[in-house]
C-alpha cells in the first residue's frame, strides 16, 4: 500500500527516460516493468509495448554476462549508459532494485551532460568482447583458487552487549558472535 501511496501523492514515474530493474534474468525485468506501468494506468498490452523504448537496452549487458547478484542494477545501467548515455542527457532514470524478497528501493537519478563521451570513452563492452571460453579444468582451476583465499576479515570484531559483530567466513558462511 505504500508504493501506492507514493505514487497518489506525487508523480514518480513522470518524467522518466528509462527504466532499469535488478535482473537477475531478463523474465523478470520485463514483468516487473510490466506491473509497473499496469500500476501507472496503463493496460497490459500498452504497459509492454513500453518495454523496447524504456528498459531493453539495459538488458544487453545482462544477458551476455548472466546474474551478477548485488551487481545486477548496476550492470543494467552500464549497459543502459553504455548503448544510450549520449540520447540520455539531462533525463531522469528509474532504478528498482530488491533484496531476498524483504526489502525493496526505488530511486531516480539524471544523466549528467556528458555522460555519452564518458561511456565512450570507457567502452564498458571491451571487456565483454575480449572474453574466450576455457575448458572445464581451466575453469576448476580457477574455482580451485577460491578455496585457498584467506577470507577472514581484518581485525579483531567484538560484539558489545546487546550487539551482534561479523567474526568472519568458515566454510563459505558467515558467523557472527554477540
């Protein structure tokens, strides 16, 4: 009730060029998008021929590397700047992003001047064009590395009462004392 809330009381969505979702796959973003602008007033058929122009190119990036977790929003918006940075100047962008289902944020920010020559500059596609497939051992091998990191983090963590403190990684989870 609260988004709807937010929603009645101002114009959220107004203005926006773009609109960028936490992806972890494409599916997902373009249901979101969809429910999004259904709760905007627009019928379904109308919400989803929005998607090509608002969200599709934020997907490119996305889609060539797969879900990145906390990364997610922020890979759809590099793609998002990387393929449209220059179109975009001076337009606001909605940003959705949420976390194991408990926790949600929808914020906006505007595409600075210059943000075209930035991002080409950057050529943040290089990477992904520069990438070769390894063989399965070569990718244990790496994996492999993992195992020998030493994780624990720097410091002594001591929780106070009442409090509970971060004491480190054992066998990949993390523990906690207090």
């Amino acid at each position: 009730m609260a988004w709807k809330d937010a929603c009645a009381a101002s114009d959220v969505h107004g203005d926006l060029g773009r609109r960028i979702y936490h992806v972890p796959y494409g599916k997902m973003a373009r249901k979101a998008h969809r429910h999004s602008r259904m709760l905007d007033g627009l019928a379904e058929t109308e919400a989803d021929a929005t998607f090509a122009r608002e969200v599709a190119t934020s997907l490119a990036f996305p889609a060539e590397v797969g879900n990145v977790y906390t990364g997610s929003l922020y890979l759809a918006l590099a793609s998002l700047l990387h393929h449209e940075a220059a179109a975009l100047e001076g337009q606001r962008i909605g940003l959705f992003s949420y976390g194991s289902g408990c926790v949600a944020e929808y914020f906006a920010g505007r595409v600075v001047s210059g943000a075209g020559s930035v991002a080409a500059q950057l050529r943040l596609d290089a990477p992904l064009a520069s990438r070769r497939r390894c063989t399965v051992s070569e990718y244990e091998s790496i994996r492999a590395l993992d195992a020998d990191a030493d994780s624990r983090p720097l410091g002594q963590h001591e929780a106070r009462d009442g409090e509970v403190a971060f004491a480190g990684v054992e066998g990949e989870r993390r523990i906690y004392v207090g």
